[in-house]
RNA sequence: GGCUCAGUGGCGGAAUUGGUUUACGCGCACGACUUAAAAUCGUGUGCCGAAAGGCAUGUGGGUUCGAGUCCCACCUGAGCCACCA
C-alpha cells in the first residue's frame, strides 16, 4: 500500500474545505444551542505564526470540530489585531507604510492558518485597522465619552528628545529609550482616560471588576493576578495638623497671603496645613515617629514659605522630577529623601510634633500621596529611618511564641521592621488590644473626632488611551476656539486615519502634521477648527471585536442586539497568559459598561478562559529570533504534516503546562498516523464474524474517554486514547467497518486531513454504512453504550496492610462477603497471614480488599 | 517581598480525584527482516537484589485500613506583580 502522502492530501482537503464553507460556518438562523470558541485574535507580525499560536488555536480548532460534530451552532471565528506600536516602528524601521506590510503579515498568518487545517468562519474575519471596523472603535469612544467616562487630563508621558517621540512603558526601560538608548524624560500631556475605576465595584446590577471574577471559569492565577492589579487595601485616611517652628512665622505669613481672598481667620483651619494620610495599618499608629510626603505632592509649594531649607527641598523636587519612575523603581536599594526643615507635624493620637520628610518612594498618585511613617513596623519606613537616624518605637508586640525582634537598646539592634499583626504596646488606652480591634477602636476615635474616616485605596487608575502615534484609530474629537472639545457626530464616523501621513517621528503625533486631516469645521457652530492628532491605544480595539464578530456586516451597530443575544458571551476563551491583566481587564471594562447601559444582559464577556502554555525551544530556552531556536511550522508541516503538528503539540503535555519543544517526540506521532493509515487494509465490510466484541467494547471506552477529556481540554490522554485503540486494533487480523469509522469521526477532529482522506477513500462511509458523499464534519460524533463498556470481571486486588499481596479474577459485581471469603482463602493470601487473624477487613466495591492484621 | 502554580523512571508525561504508582509516547537494549543500513515488526525496560523480597512520587512530620492525591512545616524551581503605605 501507497505511503501515507501528507502534502498531497492536505492540499487536496484544504483546497475542498475552502470550497465547502458551509462546514465552518456559524449559523444566524439555527435554532440549535450556540458554542461561541474564541482564539485571542492575534497581532500579524511579519514573522508569522509561531509555536504557541498553532497550540492554542489547534486547542480550539478541537473543541470547536467537537461540538459541530455534537450539534451544535458553533462559532469559531478569527480576525487581526492590526494596529499597534510594533507595526509602526516596524514601519519606521523600513520605511514601508504600516499598512502594506500590515497586509502583507495578515496574508501569511491567513495561509499558515489554512495550512494547519484550521476551521475558522472566514466570513466573519474582522480587521482592528479596516475603517469599518474602527468606525466602531470610535463609536465606542464616544459612547463612553457621553456616558462620562471618558475625559481628558494632564499626564506623564515617556519622551524620547532624541526620536522625538512618546514610547511605551516597555519602550523606556531602565529609562533609555529602547531605540537610541538616550535618557527619557517625564513630559506633561493633556491625554484622554478612560473611568475604569468607576467598575471596580458592583454598580447597580452590573458585577463589578473585582466580584464578577466569582462567577467565572477562569484559572485562580488569573483571577488573582485582576485583584492584584486591582489592588484593593482597606484602611483609615486621616488629618495631621501642620506646624511652622513658631506660631508667629505662621501668623505673619497668613496675614500676608490671604489679602485678597477672606479665609477663615482661625489658624490652623486653612487646607494647606493640613497634611492627610492613608493607612492600612492604624493600630500602629503610636509607633509613627515621622511622616513622609510625595516630593511632587503640591501641599510641599504652600509651605515654602514655612520651610528653612527650601534650597536643598527644591533641588530633591527637580532631581525628582527628571527621574521616571521605571527609573525610581530600578532605585529601589537606596532611600533618598530631604527633611523639610522649620515645619513639624501633630500626630493626633500622642500629640507629638514630628518631623516631615519629601521622598520620592512616596508615590503622589496613591492614596493621599503621604505616610504616616512607622519604622518600626514597616519595612521602607525602617529603611529611611535607619538612613536619617530617626527614632524606631516598638508598638506591636508579636503574639507569643514568637519573640520580639526588639532585643533591648532600641532599634540599634533591630535588624528589620516587624511587619506583622500582634497585640499593642506603648499606645496608651489601646495596649492589649490586638491589631485588628485596634484598627477598629482607632478608627471609630478618628470618626469621632471628625479628623478622619474609614477609607479604600485602589492600586488601579483610569485608563490612559491616548497615543501620541500614527498607526490607531483617531480619536473622534474636534476642538473648537468657541466651543471647546467637541465630538464628532456619529453621522461623520469614521474619522478616517489619512493614509499619506509622514508616519516617521517628528516630535509630535503624526496626525497633527496632516493640515488635511487637522483642519475642519465646528459640527457645532461651523467655526475652523482642529480634530484631535491623537490616536486610541490598540487595547481599545481589542477591547470590544469579540462583539463584533457576531454581527461582522453591520453598518448601522457595533452589533445588533439580537446578535448580540444569539452568540453572546463567548463560552471558550483560549489566549497567553501575557495578557492576564491588560486585554482581560480592559474587555470586562467594556462589557460592563455595555451592561449598565442597557446594550446587553451579561456583564462578563469571557465564561471559560483557559491560557495555552509557553512552548519552549529545544534548548529549553524561549524561542526567539536572537537565539536562532525557533520552531518554524512550515518547515514542520513540510516534513511530518499538519496533522503530525497539530496532534504532536497537543500529546507534548497538558494545554496550560509549559512544554519544551523535542523534535525526537514528533516521530510518535507521525508513526501513529502512519499505522491509521494502513490500518484501511484491515478492513471488513462483511458484518459476519468481524464483530469483535473486544475492540467494541475498547471504542466504546474510547469514545467515552475521548469525549469527556476534550470537554475538560485533555487533549494530551485523549490522543494517548487513541493510541491504546490502535494498538489494540493492530493486533487483530479484521477490523469492522463500522469500528473503524466511528475512529475516524473521533480523530478527525485532530487530525482532519487524513481523517476526510481515509474517509472519502472508503467510499464516505456514515456511522450506518450509508453511502454519503459529504465530508467526515457533517458526521455527527459517536455516542456509547454503556452496556457495552461494563465489565464482566474485574481483577480485584488483595492487600495486607495497605501492601498488594495477590490479585484475583472475580466478577465485577461480586459482594462483599464473597470478596472477603475469596481472600482470606487464597493460598497466597494465607501464606502470607500466617495463621494471623485479621483485625479488619476493608471492602471496596469492584476494586480492592484490604486485610489488616 | 506578595500572589499563583509545580516537583512522579534516562526524558515528555499518566493515575478513575483517597484505592494496583509509572498508562501513552520518546529513548535505550536484545531479536526478526536485510549483503548492509534505514524503515518496519516482535520482546524487554523504576531502583536494589542471584532469588525470596525490599525500597521508591522533592524533604520531614501528621490524618487514614490505605496518601502522588488531604493537613502542617521545610527545600527547590517557574510564572506574574512589586517602594501601593
């Protein structure tokens, strides 16, 4: 027989699928239940697919071939992430417009994607860059904006002076610029920001960010990487009062300052005076013998005056101010920080006046932008004290057993902050309390007081997508001398993106070089006005095409809402893990805000997420170009095939697992395919005698096994499945027909081409011997029968102790009496007891008997 | 530092979720076919031991008739986040 020809018949069946579409597509007018599995749509690099695409979307293409087969109306659709930083710099680095070479990727993604025999809806195919689709990009935008969600503001920018142009965080680390390695500078930008924190908690009847992860099937890392990122920390805000070293200095400067406005003539009732905190740690309060203050917090301005050494204060500001904060982080060894001299600070709980310190580990942008600073039980406090020489006072004393780490002469010998709850010492009326009562005593105090109030913090802050950048969507804003910011009215989307804009960096956004594109009328009153030169963040597109592909077509919604009900919220989600936080995060934002507005009825977009595992190369290192360890899958497919690929990747290890590439593996498999394929010539078409009640019952195991471990994504023991079947198979002289058909539907959906092959080469056999003309996928999946997968007789196992002694043949329903009677009178079971009586006799149904002695 | 996960043969990995540890594949060894090699097929393959048997799921304890699986402590590694008060 012919050996098994993958190029042959892998193009034969792709070029028939490509014809046939009706085998893939997802039906708008079925009735039957929809299945709506998506890939993460990919960014079309010119370096073409790589390992970990052909995993997670062979993954899909699975479970997706599965329910077609099972009846359901799946929708399996695939599109491109088209804009973006690295199209744009990729288009700088050659000169070649992004669009061109953004086409030229989507057409080799598009072949290699019909090389591996992916069953994806074509008719469905979005593109992030296509006006048709960013024309709702934009929608969005300006739905948000109406909604108040969207507003703009002054923010710090990465400015590379040299290229003259904004980068990414991951452009500018270490704070160079990754390009030309120049130090890059912190520039204010009025950018656009999108109110993401508005859903961090439940509004209305829409879940928020952080409880809607309850109700989803997602990995625990990813929920927990959400709530980090989120970063949600309970706690108490409150006021210290602010001194000058003398009352009269303050006097004098108030009467000075408040000329014009009349202010409350009450020293000490001014704002600026004040210096307010957040705390998570409140019970240990008493222990604050210092506090700490943003270098850019602007209370640090009103006091100038107050302040004797506003020379050295003002240079750690501008030092400050130089610095981005990649730059402060990679600082972290080091406490800086200058003592603002001739102002002090009231703790309101001991009443003590202590000193104020600028330091930039104090971040301006979290909670009020200033500490209570206690050394002694916080671990950057302890730093900075130990630095200035700042007095350290143990008020947290560690629930026993653990000793103090406090060892006599004071915090001279203290090695680290004891960070932990205990019980308070040295805090006057609340010694002995522990720190979770005292933090609620001391709160109650605080409200009592009216100098503060319980408080949450959240890490996470407003969205910034604006991008001072060529290759994105533009935002769709006018700005008129008259009437100020105006949107563009949803008659007029899209705001095209020019396509002869000089994309090269100039020192500003590329758009606000195009006096073609900058320069229009007021919708509003008709005035000469300018269009807004930025464009959105590509988070923004990626944040809603799952929407869209239920409704590709439509040009008067983003989708209709019946659509939207029909295949909506997606049921399988498979994507890296690289994109746990960001893309996640900023998705479930706009869903929610689709939800509160009424557009739909679910507030969580993605019902199951899974995240495909990193394939490493060879050498066990990543794959990367540098390296020159990449597995390419043309040269795979070249030499074993599609299905030798698709089926090798998925056998490497579990779906989420990283694995390591190993080129010796995919022999494995490839011998599989071989041995299915010449499997044909056993074949019986004759129904007498070639029932062998052996293999049925094993396909039947199969079948059972098969089905229930693609469901869960078990890709690894289901092939493992099929290999016990045709090895089993193999040893027999016939195979049934009807058997081997009922594998092929099973396999066909890993290995597709020689699955149709086989298929059509045994004249289309159905499930009932039907001759059909019609590909293996309108086949529907093989149920089993439970009758057949029963066992007659099961190998029960004797121990002693724990410890198997012998194994006995028995039927697979035998009693418990008889099991234990079996037993005890083997002759090698008493060999071993030894006349010993038992003292226990443990019974397992259909499994084991264990006898303790 | 925080969070999340992992550690089973020479290797990738299985293990009905508390019940025969090492399925399936790779590799290796021996054999068949061949002038020979490749391919293919067959047999074997956790460790110690001649055998009987003993010992094995990172380490140490615990719960249990029984632990890879559950609990506690520790060691090692990975991924993500990280000066968030």
């Amino acid at each position: 027989m012919a050996k098994y020809n993958h190029k042959k018949i892998e193009a034969k069946w792709q070029k028939y699928w490509a014809k046939h579409l009706e085998l893939f597509v997802a039906k708008d007018k079925s009735k039957a239940e929809k299945q709506y599995v998506l890939d993460m749509f990919p960014y079309p690099s010119a370096d073409g697919l790589h390992a970990g695409h052909v995993e997670s979307y062979t993954a899909t293409d699975i479970v997706s071939r599965y329910w077609r087969m099972n009846g359901k109306n799946v929708l399996h659709p695939q599109g491109w992430d088209a804009f973006g930083l690295p199209a744009e710099n990729y288009a700088i680095k050659t000169k070649t417009h992004p669009a061109i070479m953004t086409e030229r990727a989507i057409k080799n993604f598009k072949r290699q994607m019909n090389m591996m025999g992916f069953s994806y809806d074509w008719s469905r195919e979005v593109k992030s860059s296509d006006p048709a689709y960013y024309k709702w990009t934009q929608w969005f935008f300006l739905l948000l904006y109406k909604n108040g969600l969207a507003y703009k503001a002054k923010a710090k920018a990465n400015w590379c002076p040299k290229c003259q142009t904004v980068l990414a965080n991951e452009q500018a680390e270490g704070g160079v610029c990754e390009r030309c390695g120049s130090p890059v500078v912190q520039k204010d930008l009025e950018q656009w920001f999108f109110k993401i924190t508005d859903f961090i908690e439940n509004k209305d009847r829409t879940s928020g960010l952080i409880s809607g992860l309850d109700k989803i099937d997602w990995p625990e890392s990813t929920k927990a990487a959400q709530k980090n990122w989120i970063g949600k920390s309970e706690g108490a805000q409150f006021r210290m009062r602010v001194i000058a070293r003398s009352e009269a200095t303050k006097q004098s400067r108030d009467n000075g300052n408040s000329a014009g406005s009349p202010r409350p003539a009450t020293a000490g009732a001014r704002d600026d005076d004040y210096l307010e905190v957040f705390t998570t740690r409140l019970d240990t309060v008493f222990g604050m013998t210092f506090a700490l203050i943003a270098p850019e917090h602007k209370l640090i301005q009103g006091l100038k005056p107050q302040i004797t050494n506003w020379g050295e204060v003002e240079k750690y500001i501008s030092e400050t101010k130089k610095k981005s904060e990649l730059q402060r982080i990679a600082e972290v060894k080091e406490k800086t920080g200058v003592e603002l001299k001739g102002v002090k600070v009231i703790n309101p709980f001991t009443k003590q006046a202590i000193p104020l310190f600028a330091s930039d580990f104090v971040l301006a942008h979290y909670g009020t932008g200033a500490v209570m600073a206690v050394p002694g039980h916080d671990q950057r406090d302890f730093e900075f004290a130990k630095k200035f020489k700042l007095p350290i006072v143990e008020v947290i004393k560690p629930t026993s057993p653990q000793p103090s780490p406090y060892k006599g002469e004071g915090w001279v010998n203290l090695e680290k902050a004891f960070v932990e709850d205990g019980v308070l010492i040295n805090s006057e009326k609340y010694n002995g309390l522990t720190s979770e009562q005292a933090r609620e005593k001391m709160t109650q105090w605080l409200e009592k007081e009216g100098i503060g109030k319980r408080t949450i913090n959240y890490k996470l802050r407003d969205w910034l997508v604006s991008r001072q950048r060529y290759w994105g969507a533009p935002i769709p804003i006018i700005y008129c001398d008259k009437c100020g910011e105006v949107p563009v009215p949803e008659k007029d989307l899209p705001v095209l993106l020019p396509t002869d804009v000089d994309f090269m960096p100039h020192g500003e956004s590329p758009l606000a070089r195009s006096k073609k594109f900058q320069d229009v009328k007021c919708p509003r009153c008709g005035a000469p006005a300018r269009r807004e030169a930025d464009t959105m963040d590509t988070f923004v597109c990626s944040s809603w095409y799952y929407f869209r592909y239920a409704d590709p077509k439509n040009k008067k919604e983003f989708a209709s809402k019946r659509m939207l009900k029909k295949w909506l919220p997606v049921d399988l989600y498979v994507g890296g893990a690289e994109h746990v936080v960001l893309h996640l995060l900023y998705s479930r934002f706009f869903t929610k805000v689709l939800h509160k507005l009424g557009y739909i009825d679910f507030d969580e977009p993605f019902l199951k997420l899974r995240h495909q595992g990193i394939i490493l190369a060879e050498d066990g290192r990543k794959m990367s170009k540098s390296l020159g360890n990449v597995i390419a899958p043309d040269s795979v497919v070249e030499q074993y095939g599609a299905d030798a690929l698709r089926m090798f990747e998925m056998f490497m290890g579990p779906l989420e697992d990283m694995k390591q590439w190993n080129t010796k593996g995919i022999v494995g498999i490839s011998r599989f395919l071989e041995k299915v394929w010449k499997m044909k010539s056993k074949i019986q078409n004759k129904e007498s005698g070639i029932k062998n009640k052996e293999i049925e019952s094993l396909l039947h195991k199969t079948i059972k096994k098969v089905s229930e471990d693609v469901e869960m994504l078990k890709f690894n023991t289901v092939i493992s499945a099929f290999m016990i079947l045709l090895n089993a198979m193999e040893k027999e002289e016939n195979i049934s027909l009807i058997h081997y058909s009922k594998f092929l539907i099973l396999l066909s959906s890993f290995a597709p081409h020689i699955a149709e092959e086989i298929w059509s080469q045994l004249g289309h056999p159905s499930t009932k011997l039907r001759v059909s003309k019609k590909s293996i996928f309108t086949e529907k999946w093989p149920e089993y029968d439970k009758n057949l997968i029963k066992e007659e007789t099961i190998e029960l196992v004797v121990q002693i102790n724990g410890k198997v002694r012998a194994k006995l043949s028995v039927p697979a329903d035998i009693f418990e009496q008889e099991a234990k009677n079996l037993s005890l009178s083997d002759s090698g079971i008493k060999k071993w007891l030894a006349g010993k009586e038992p003292k226990k006799v443990i019974f397992v149904k259909g499994r084991l008997v264990n006898i303790v002695v």
